[in-house]
C-alpha cells in the first residue's frame, strides 16, 4: 500500500496534537521559555538544510522570485484566513491560534527532504521506512507546539498527506521521467531553499520577526525550475 507511510504521517502528528493538548496547562513563564526553545532548535535546524545547497545563487534567485510571487498571490493571508475560519467552526478563540498553529506546522512538516524522499520510496519501492522516521519526528514536534500554539497544529495533518500521498501516487511516472542525477540535485537545492524558509520559521517562533514565510513557497516551484534549466545546460553546453 504506497499510501501507508503518508498515513501513518497524519496520524503520528493527530496523536502527537492530542497529547500536547493534555499538557497546555503549563505555566506562562514555561510556555514562553519553550517557544525559545523551539525557535532555536527550528533555526539550527533551517540552517543545517540551507548549508547542504552546492549552488547557493539558486537558492538566492528562487527565494527572491518566490517571494515575489507569493506577494502577488496573498499566499500568506490565505492561509491565515484558512485557520481563522477553523478557528471560528471548532470555536477555540483563547485557546491559542490556530491559524498561527496550523500555517507554522505545516510549514515545518511539509518542507524538507524526508518529505519528498520517503514519499517517492513510498511509491516506488513499497518502502516507508524514511516516512516512519518522518512520522515519529513529526508527531513529537507535534506535542511540543500544541503546547505553546493550541490545536491548530492538528490541522496540518491534511496538507501533509496530500502532498506526501500526491507525491507517492505518481512516483512511479516521476522515477521514470526524471534522471537520478536530475532528481538529487532538485532534492538537495529543495532541502536548502526550504531550510531559509525553516529558520525564518525559527525566527518567528522566537519572537524576532514575523516573517510571512508562506509567501516564500512559490521559491520551491522555481527552484525545480532552476534546477532544472541549469541541468539541461550542462547537457547541449
């Protein structure tokens, strides 16, 4: 079944939402000092994928583009608008944002290799050993941001499977279009253009900016594209 790694996915962070509900009741002081922390973690962690780029000037081109694109789209308010309607349907006003809960995890959840690799093992091996690693990962940073950001975080289940269970139903087409060379090279400049949008979200969380990262997400089409025409010129020249 090429869809059980996705699934197992979305349930790991459902579970991991529902177990960081149980522990909100934490004190205030304790909440803030946490936010940090995450903050922190999430910016190492941004910065460790940005460093793997073995051609940064892609990276600079796809984020300038892209974000550029995602002003012009409102992708950012769009998302918000998403969460705040959520927010209105489960009424959870004061109990945390879901549309800041649910645009930051899936953000974090969605950007990243893990996500694109297990996925397309997933579909052409029947292996979802990467997306079982993801899951476990996801579903204990699942816990720890619905202790500080609320329930929303519970929706990011759902862009993430049908973006990881998009990616595992066409694998098999995609395997045989695209060269491996091709495919380790989008997999790498991916993983360094998603890691400036991770440590902006670690920027974020930590209270010193308030970036709107989702309108840097069209930056992960044009790096395909980059990707791409800089291998298709290395082929004729």
């Amino acid at each position: 079944m090429f869809l059980l790694g996705t699934i197992v996915n979305g349930l790991l962070i459902i579970i991991g939402t529902f177990l960081g509900k149980l522990l909100h009741r934490i004190p205030e002081g304790m909440k803030t000092t946490v936010m940090y922390g995450i903050g922190l973690s999430v910016m190492v962690l941004g910065l460790q994928m940005g460093f793997k780029s073995e051609n940064f000037l892609i990276v600079i081109i796809s984020l300038v583009i892209g974000a550029v694109i995602g002003e012009y789209l409102h992708l950012d308010d769009k998302l918000n608008s998403l969460g705040h309607w959520l927010e209105k349907k489960i009424g959870s006003e004061g109990q945390g944002s879901v549309s800041q809960g649910f645009v930051t995890a899936t953000l974090i959840f969605v950007i990243g290799a893990m996500a694109i690799i297990g996925a397309l093992d997933s579909g052409i091996r029947g292996d979802h050993d990467v997306l079982y690693t993801k899951a476990i990962i996801d579903g204990f940073t699942a816990l720890i941001l619905t202790t500080t950001l609320g329930i929303g975080v519970i929706f990011s289940a759902i862009p993430v499977m049908l973006y990881q269970g998009t990616i595992a139903a066409f694998a098999t087409q995609i395997d045989r279009i695209i060269p491996a060379e091709l495919m380790d090279s989008f997999i790498v400049e991916v993983t360094a253009t998603g890691g400036v949008m991770i440590f902006a979200i670690g920027l974020n969380l930590a209270g010193l900016t308030n970036i709107k990262v989702a309108n840097l997400l069209p930056g992960i089409v044009v790096t395909l594209l980059a990707v791409a025409a800089q291998y298709g010129y290395s082929l004729f020249f």
